[in-house]
C-alpha cells in the first residue's frame, strides 16, 4: 500500500494517498506506550471518570493511561473542576486520526466545523461520537483529513473511520498537500472560517509543537484574523522545546502579557 502510494506521488493526484499511507504504516509500526502517574484516593473516582477507557490500576506501582487519552483530558478539562460555560476548539495541520481516537477513547463528542448537510458517514461512527452542538468538542482539520473523501461531486465529505477503510475502496483522502502553494476552496474554507471564529472567541490559546516558521502565511493570517476582534484573550500557552527561539517568533504576533 504505502509502496505503491509513494510510486503514485509522482502524480501530484496521489500524493494525499502517499501521505495517508505513510501515517498509517507509521501508526502500525508504532508501539504502545502508557503513562504512568500516581493519585490521591480521594482523585481516583473523578480521574476514573474523565479518563474511561484510558485508564488501568496497576496496584501498588499507581495509575496508567494512554498518553493522548490522558493529555487530551487535561487540555479539555477533563481532570479539572467542571465549567459548564467552557467551549473547547481543537485546531490542527495534521491529517491523521490520533486526536479522534483519543476522544473516542474519552466518549467525548466532536465534530470536525462541517454542517451535517455536507456530510455523508459511511459504516461505523467515524472515530468517536460525532455530535454538532455546543457541548461538543470542535475539531478543526485545517489541512483536511486521511478519513475524509470528497463525495456528490465535491459536495459533501464522507466520513469514514481510518485510512484503511478509505484505502479499501481505493478512494483519494481529501488532504491538502505541504506543498508551497496549498489551494483552499469549498470545505476546507468553511473549517477556516469556524477556526478564525474559535480564536476571535477564545479566552486561552495553546499552541503545541508548532515552531511558527517565518515562512508559514496561513498560520499568521488564522492567527491575525481571529485576534483582530477578540477582547477575551487572557493567556497564549506555548509547548515546545525552544523557548527561546519561540518567544522571540510569538512577540512578532503577540503581546508580552498574553504569553
């Protein structure tokens, strides 16, 4: 499969394939991992409750999780006091499915920014509960994604559970390659739109593993779109090894107080 793919690439129309197929022969080559953490007897029912099918007790050693389940959960406040006012938005560049699967494994309800009009779901639920409404978790794909094919004449987006199931019916996973010049037209703008909204409204940003590369216009114009109207923002949260690189890079884009 990935063989093939990556043959085919040289065809600009099968790249989104070779990319597709090469996340999941990574994914298949991955090995599990767990963390491992300790918690107060009197957290354990409420860590049990946010993490579901992520956790396992392994007495005396402690607690271990799935390590996207257990990350996720913190981010989405999951291992914090509940808030019904909060509203979670997911922004991403990446195509694969680890962030769906985490959710899934939390029984956390998303949805991917697109109207249910324009979706087609084919067997099982694509990765989690797919559920449009404020309760839910937005996952903003701006990069499109390996379980989504283009459908009724690029109308509507299928929605299928992995690369597998899209490789089985030997469709092109709607992606938008890394390419210098990426097209962004009918789908993949609405989801930019959601995304700009979700960063006019936030009152937190954290951006993990994202170095912003000076070269990088998309992600500028996103930011500089959604903060061109915010009057919530209180905090701008970075992850990444290279502080020192990445502070000088965000004071470009945002004030010293915010970081």
């Amino acid at each position: 499969c990935l063989a093939t793919a990556l043959h085919q690439a040289r065809n600009p129309p099968f790249m989104g394939k070779a990319i597709a197929a090469t996340l999941m022969s990574a994914a298949m080559a991955a090995q599990p991992s767990r963390i491992l953490f300790h918690a107060a007897n009197d957290d354990q029912d409420s860590i049990s409750k946010a993490l579901g099918e992520g956790l396992r007790a392994d007495p005396p050693v402690g607690l271990h999780a799935d390590p996207y389940a257990f990350y996720l959960s913190t981010l989405l406040g999951g291992l914090s006091k509940p808030n019904g006012a909060r509203r979670n938005s997911i922004i991403t560049f990446n195509y694969d499915t680890v962030v769906e699967n985490a959710l899934s494994t939390l029984k956390i309800p998303f949805n991917y920014g697109l109207p249910e009009a324009e979706i087609v779901m084919h067997g099982i639920p694509c990765c989690g509960p797919l559920r449009d409404d404020n309760a839910s978790t937005q996952l903003l794909k701006l990069h499109g994604s390996v379980n989504w094919v283009s459908e009724d004449d690029q109308r509507k987006i299928g929605l299928y559970r992995d690369y597998n199931d899209v490789h089985q019916i030997s469709a092109q996973p709607l992606v938008v390659p890394p390419t210098w010049h990426k097209i962004f037209s009918g789908h993949m703008m609405s989801i930019w739109h959601k995304a700009v909204e979700a960063i006019g409204t936030a009152t937190r940003i954290v951006i993990i593993g994202f170095s912003i590369p000076e070269t990088d216009a998309h992600f500028k114009y996103l930011i500089s779109a959604g903060l061109s109207y915010n009057i919530s923002l209180r905090k701008v949260v970075f992850v990444n090894p290279d502080g020192n690189a990445i502070e000088e890079r965000a004071l470009t884009i945002f004030r010293k107080e915010l970081l």
